[in-house]
C-alpha cells in the first residue's frame, strides 16, 4: 500500500471537503453490499489511487468473502474505481482479495476477485503492489458524436473517420475497441454531456466527436490538439449606397484629379473656348464626337485631355468591380452591434452555456443570455444550412470553427464575424479522471502533432468535407467573382439621382423660363 492515507467518517449528509490530495483511500463498511449506488463515494484522490476497504464482519469461508468483494468491485467500478483492496477477516486470519484484470473480448467488466495474501504473524508474504487491472484484451467502449469534419462514420466501414476519428482509431489501435455513436442530450453543456457518457448507461472509456474542453471535477482530457473558436455565424444584408463608386479611388487621387480638372479648366478657357465643358467631359469617358479642333496647339490640348480620360477610366473601371461587391453588404463587427440589429440570436443548449464563463458584470454577454434562442441539436443544424444559403435571414448563430487551420465561413448569403471572436477552447479527447491508457494515448497524440500526421489528417478530413460541398463552393466563388444586381444597385441609384434632378431643374426652368422651354 501507498505511502499515506485519507482518513473520514461520516453521515450520510455530510459533505467532505478535501484540502490535500492523498495518494490511497481507506474506507471502513460492514459487508460488501453496505455500498450501494445512491451513496456518494469520498474522493480524495483520483481513480487511479489505491482504494482500501476494510470489512467489519467476520467471514466463516474464503467464498463468501470473494462474494462481498465481488461487489464492492463491481460497484467501484460503476464509479471507474479499479485499484481496489479488500481486507476481511476469514477463518481467523486477515485476507486481503481484489480482481486483478478485466475479463477479455468483451467490454471492460471487472474479474472475479483472487486472494492476493493473507496476513500471518504479522506479516505480508506474497502481498505485491494493487494497481489498475490489467486490461487481458478487453474492450475499450469509444462514445462519438457523428460530427463532421471531426467524427463522421460510414456504412461501408467499423472505423472511424473525420480527423479525431482518424486519430483516436490510431492512437488506439492496440487496444480492442467498441464505438458507440452518441446523440446529444438538450440543454446540457460539453462537460455535463462527456460526463453523462462516462459514467451513465454507456460507460464509455473515450469520448470524441467536436468537444470543447471544459473543467469538470471527474472528467480527463488527452493533450490538446488543436483551439476551436466561437464565433457568430450573420447574415449578409444589402447595403444600398453611392460608397462603391467613390472608393476605386483613394481620397487624395481624388483631390489630385479635381485639381488636374480645375487647371485643365482654365487652360481650356484660353485654348480652347470653342470646345464645350459638355464636350471634354465626353473627352474624359472616352465617347467621340464629331468636332476636333483644327489649330496644333488646340489638337495638342485635345489629345491631352482624351489620352489623360483613357487612363483614368480604365483605372476606374479596372477597380470599380471589386469595390462594388466589396460594399454591396452591410457587416455586423461587434457583439454590442449585433446585440443592436433587428436579428435575433441563438444556437444549441452546449453553445448558450459558454455565455455563462463570462463575468455577470458584463452587460452585453447579459444581454445575449437573455435573448438566446435555444435550439436541439437537429433544429440548430437546419438553421445553420439554412443561413448559409440564405433561407435563414432572421438568425444570427453561434458556431464553432472547424479548426483553427480553417478560414471562416464566407458564403454568399453569410460570414462570420471575425473581428469579435466569442472565445476558444481546445480540442481534445474526453475519458474518465485517472484512466490508466491515458498517458500512452497522450504519448501517440503528440507524435502525431509533432511529426505532422495530424496536420495531414485535418487536411483530408476537411478536403472531404469541402468535396462534398463542391458545387455549393463553386457557386459562391463565381457569385463573388461576378457582379450580380445587387451589386449594380450604387449605379442604378446614381441613374435615379440624374433623371430626378433634371427633371427638376426642367421644372425650375418651365417656371423661370417657360418661353424658352415651351416657345
């Protein structure tokens, strides 16, 4: 037995507080049924420590003793408690039993129980060190989340694909395994579901599938491999305005062409007052008209201002595409604008519990508690394709990032807002606080990171993913490439400006003028 121990006693309603962690556990009951499910097991170390027991009563025979121990055993274990000592007293002597492996090609269920010594004259003769059960081939039960690009399973296939798939069935595979798929639980967060799988009716020994890392006092994490982000998915909205005409040209090429006009004004008065304003400003667009100049110095001064009108349109226009598709959307950058907005906001019951990480002082991250839209996991999903492809104009969402070797999400209709990430957490495989492989899997885990194996699994896994998305992409990419309407909306709106102001104006000339306009 280990170097020191805990000590307690205590009534059912007491609550234990623990200030030091102890490397082994002493537990003091009648027989082995005193310990039932609903009784809460003291933990003051973790799993993987030493849990003595000691059994009050007599035992007359070896097997009755073997029989209690086998359900203390098998109780413990319900709890993922392994390394367990029983200590009795049989037929005048102190024995002390425990099981010693799990039973093989099956899922890990504790062994029947041995006698590992007895105590006589004071002394321990074949007594060596308890430790976690050797596993003798037994199962290993994996709990996933159908999740693309992270966990996705196949028909056609027992393995596990998607980049943790991938990387669990290696890290694994040593050990036999069972894979279990896992649906999400309404309105409970990452670590309460991991926990639900653990130590519920699945009793899973990994669990992957899209997990973000949140402290929970029985649950283990595996080295991180990879930060996930926390980002709100929005809708596009149009934007009707005249700023996509204007922005080709930086403010001060502005300044430098109404100063180059207002001089080449001046020059015209003198060289050319023959040549109308309406005529040079057809020069600069580069529409022709019937009358040229017939003197040298006035045909120089033509070609002047008709060589500078070709440059500057084609400059412009060269530009005027981008600028046009680059404007012709209003973005939402700020929690606190969005917050703002007509949209309303939601996501599924995991995602809304992150909120609750931040400090309540913090009145926007109240204000986002208090009007979340909580959705299932199913109706989260539809919403989401939904916005993506622009059936969803109503929701903004929250979404995890795929990876952090991924781009946002950009679609024709969405995108994510990138200036005011949410949070991030990291991504890692979730199993039961002191699991014995854990260190070995770690050890696989981080050669796979460091040799980069892993990078090349989120490449394919994401590559996948993409090529099962491959017509919707190469949609959005020619919608982005190419002007659309709503894109031409600046122009149609500048058209509008011209027709009501000469209308206008003719108005004002019918009034100040009528024998001019109606004579």
């Amino acid at each position: 037995m280990k170097g020191h121990f805990a000590f307690f006693s205590r009534s059912v309603d007491d609550d234990i507080v623990v200030q030091d962690t102890a490397t082994s556990t002493i537990m003091l009951m009648s027989t082995g049924d005193s310990l039932n499910d609903t009784f809460r097991v003291p933990d003051p170390c973790d799993r993987g420590c030493l849990f003595v027991i000691i059994l009050v009563d007599k035992f007359e025979d070896q097997e009755s003793f073997l029989d209690d121990t086998y359900v203390l055993a098998k109780t413990l274990w319900k709890r993922r408690v392994s390394a367990v000592a029983v200590l009795g007293s049989v037929a005048g002597s102190v024995a002390v039993a425990g099981s010693t492996s799990f039973q093989p090609y099956r899922y890990c269920t504790i062994s029947p129980p041995v006698i590992l010594d007895r105590c006589e004259g004071n002394d321990w003769k074949n007594l060596k060190t308890i430790d976690f059960p050797d596993l003798n081939n037994c199962d290993l039960m994996i709990a996933y989340f159908d999740n693309p690009p992270y966990v996705v399973s196949l028909k056609e296939s027992v393995r596990l694909n998607g980049f943790e798939g991938t990387l669990i069935e290696e890290v694994s595979k040593q050990y036999q395994l069972i894979r279990q798929r896992a649906e999400w639980s309404l309105n409970t967060s990452y670590a309460e579901q991991v926990k639900l799988l653990i130590f519920d009716d699945t009793m899973a020994d990994l669990v992957v599938g899209g997990l973000l890392q949140q402290s929970e006092p029985d649950v283990e994490y595996s080295t991180t491999y990879d930060i996930l982000k926390v980002v709100w998915i929005v809708p596009k909205i149009p934007k009707v305005s005249l700023e996509g005409l204007v922005q080709p040209f930086h403010p001060f090429v502005w300044a430098a062409i109404g100063g180059t006009l207002l001089l080449g004004g001046s020059i015209k008065s003198f060289l050319m007052p023959d040549v109308s304003w309406l005529e040079i400003f057809a020069l600069l667009i580069g529409v022709a008209f019937y009358r040229q100049p017939t003197r040298l110095s006035r045909r120089i001064h033509f070609i002047s201002w008709s060589i500078f009108g070709l440059f500057l349109t084609q400059l412009y226009v060269d530009s005027l595409a981008d600028q046009l598709i680059n404007v012709s959307d209003l973005k939402i950058e700020t929690m606190k604008d969005l917050i703002a907005s007509s949209f309303s906001i939601g996501g599924t019951g995991a995602l809304v519990e992150l909120f609750d990480d931040f400090e309540e002082t913090d009145e926007i991250m109240e204000q986002i508690r208090e009007n979340f839209v909580t959705f299932d996991q199913d109706t989260y999903n539809e919403q989401l394709g939904d916005l993506l492809v622009g059936k969803n104009t109503t929701f903004a969402l929250v979404a995890v990032l795929n990876s952090s070797r991924t781009k946002a999400v950009e679609t024709t209709y969405a995108y994510t807002m990138t200036s005011d990430v949410i949070c991030s957490y990291p991504l890692a495989v979730a199993t039961w606080k002191g699991f014995p492989q854990l260190r070995t899997i770690n050890a696989r885990i981080q050669n796979f990171i460091d040799f980069g194996v892993f990078d090349f699994m989120i490449g394919l896994a994401l590559s996948n993913d993409t090529r099962a998305k491959k017509f919707a992409i190469a949609q959005n990419e020619e919608y982005k490439s190419n002007l659309h309407l709503q894109q031409f909306v600046p122009a149609f709106l500048l058209m509008v400006i011209g027709f009501s102001s000469g209308f206008l104006f003719l108005f004002l000339e019918i009034l100040v003028f009528p024998w001019r306009v109606l004579g």
